[in-house]
C-alpha cells in the first residue's frame, strides 16, 4: 500500500504544481487523466479519485504524507522530517534559511506567519502548518527533488509564544524538530534592528526595502547608515531580548530540538553539518548568495559609540562590548 500511496503522492504534487490545488476549484480532472497519469496502477488511482471526487478526500495524503516522499521514481519511499526555525528578527535567521535551502533535499517555506490572519488563532496556525507539512505550500523554496526535510521561519512574536502551550503539543504530536537560532551579541542585533528600520522608511537602494541583499554595492549603501542608540532604553532592551529567548526555551524545553547561535554559524560551518545531522538528511555543502550588511567593528557601526561603552561599562552586559567576530 505504501508504494501505491508514493505512486499517487508523486503524481498529485506534479498535477499540483502544474494546476493548482484541484479541491474545491474548477479544473476538471476526469477518471481518464488519473488513468493516464498513473500508468494502471489501479490502487494509486483509487486513491487519485478519492482525492479529486471527494472534499474530506485530501486527509488521505495527509494521513500518509510522512510515509513517503519525492516526486520521482527513484525518490521510492522515505520518511520527511519535519522542521520550524525558531528565530527572533536580525538574528541571521534569513540568512540560515537560504543556506538550509541551498540543500537539494531541504524546502524552507520563509516567514509564513508574517502574515497576521494566519496566525489569528490557534486553529488558523494549526491549519496553516497542515499545509506546510503535508507539502501543499508552494514557494519557491520548493523543489523538483526528493523533499527529505520540508519546514518553515517562524518569528517568536509571530504568535509562536502567545501560543506556546498549544503548539508544543502540536509539534511533538507531529514530529517536528525545532532549530532555535539566536544571536549572542544582542548590541548588534539591536544596531540592525534600528539600520534596518530607517531602510524601511528611506528606502536608500532605488526607493526599495531591502532587508537582505546580495551584492556588496548594496550592503556597503546600507551599512553606511550609523543609527544613534537611545542609551536610557538600551539595557531594557537588552533585558527584553533575554529574557524572551530563555522563555523561549523553557516553554519549547520537551520539543526535539537544537539551539544555534548565529555567531557559531559564521565562525565554525561545521556547525551546519551538526544541523544536516540533527534533521538526518544528507550532508552537503551549504551556501548562501546573502551578503552581510555590517561586518565592521561594533564602534563603526553607530553615532554615539562612546555612549553606549559608557552606559554599557559595568553592567552585564559590558561584554557586548567586546565579544565580536570578524567576516572578511
């Protein structure tokens, strides 16, 4: 049964891509298609007709849809994993997931709860995840390969924690394994943040937002910008960001999981065969077409540099100052 279901598996992700989700819409799919289309294997197309003839139908996939995967013969039958990047904003997390997706077996969907409706409720990200697991979310983070790992971006304000308890149950209940990606210095993250936000409304590169680019021309127009720090907020800031990834990681502490720093990441890549060993894919070389925007010393990258080393001296946070890596 399981090679009829990775027969017809393979062949609706195809009929997919190509027309679109025939549920519910007005593309015709006749008996004689599915015959065609899955060459007499008669069980595969009992499950093709369900599929198209019937609403309830597509539970059919899903039921199987961690069985098998590949739209190619010689995919046969493999179990996917399951994933979700736990990040905050500018920590890397954009970055990670191109180099994840750089893999020829890995589909990273992106940011999907950007979106506010579908994280709206409990049910609405419960659904919205149904989709992404069962690979009926098309980006173009999908590929024409076999899918060894198929996931997604999710921001832990993008009601990720709001939810916690809840999508706790939901991911061990499903398998997911969950990469936490973080950044230890969180000065940086915080000059980025603000670089970032004056990009959004200056809009430097030809009136358009960029939040990652790839060209040094681009990333040398952005990193000119040097924003001035409020110093009287700095240290709550700092706090915040803290104590919002320690929450993170007591709430999601019983998930299968893996915490990354992205620090880590650019200084030692063999922290990447650690991640391709965690979510058991093959291991390959991993790039990315992303280029750094600030990549100088910490002091060149804001106004009141000598400011903040003075608010920041004596504090717990004073080795911000000085923790630091360099990117040629």
């Amino acid at each position: 049964m399981a090679d009829d279901l990775c027969f017809f598996i393979k062949a609706k992700r195809s009929f997919t891509r190509k027309h679109g989700n025939v549920q519910g819409s007005a593309v015709p799919v006749s008996e004689s298609f599915w015959k065609r289309k899955l060459r007499g294997n008669v069980s595969a197309y009992r499950y093709a007709y369900r599929w198209t003839s019937s609403k309830k139908s597509i539970d059919l996939e899903d039921k199987f849809s961690g069985i098998c995967y590949g739209m190619w013969a010689e995919c046969a039958c493999n179990p996917v994993r399951y994933f979700v990047i736990a990040s905050t904003q500018r920590s890397g997390s954009g970055w990670f997931e191109t180099l994840l997706n750089s893999h020829i077996n890995v589909s990273s969907n992106g940011e999907i709860f950007s979106v506010k409706p579908r994280r709206s409720n409990i049910s609405t990200i419960v659904d919205t995840l149904e989709k992404i697991y069962n690979l009926d979310w098309l980006t173009s983070a999908s590929k024409n390969e076999c899918t060894a790992a198929v996931g997604l971006k999710w921001m832990l304000n993008q009601g990720l924690m709001q939810n916690h308890e809840a999508i706790v149950e939901y991911l061990n209940a499903k398998g997911v394994s969950v990469i936490f990606l973080f950044r230890r210095n969180l000065l940086r993250r915080r000059i980025s943040i603000l670089a970032n936000a004056y990009d959004q409304s200056a809009k430097p590169l030809n009136g358009r937002h960029k939040s990652h680019v790839h060209s040094p021309d681009e990333a040398k127009i952005l990193a000119s910008y040097k924003p001035l720090i409020n110093t009287t907020l700095l240290i709550p800031e700092l706090q915040q960001a803290e104590n919002m990834v320690k929450q993170a990681l007591e709430c999601f502490n019983s998930t299968r999981h893996i915490v990354l720093y992205y620090e880590d990441v650019i200084k030692n890549h063999t922290v990447l065969n650690d991640v391709q060993e965690f979510l058991r894919i093959p291991q390959m070389d991993l790039k990315s077409r992303q280029v750094k925007i600030h990549k100088g010393p910490l002091q060149e990258q804001v106004e009141n540099w000598d400011e903040i080393r003075r608010v920041l001296n004596g504090t717990p946070y004073e080795n911000l100052l000085h923790e630091d890596y360099k990117v040629s």
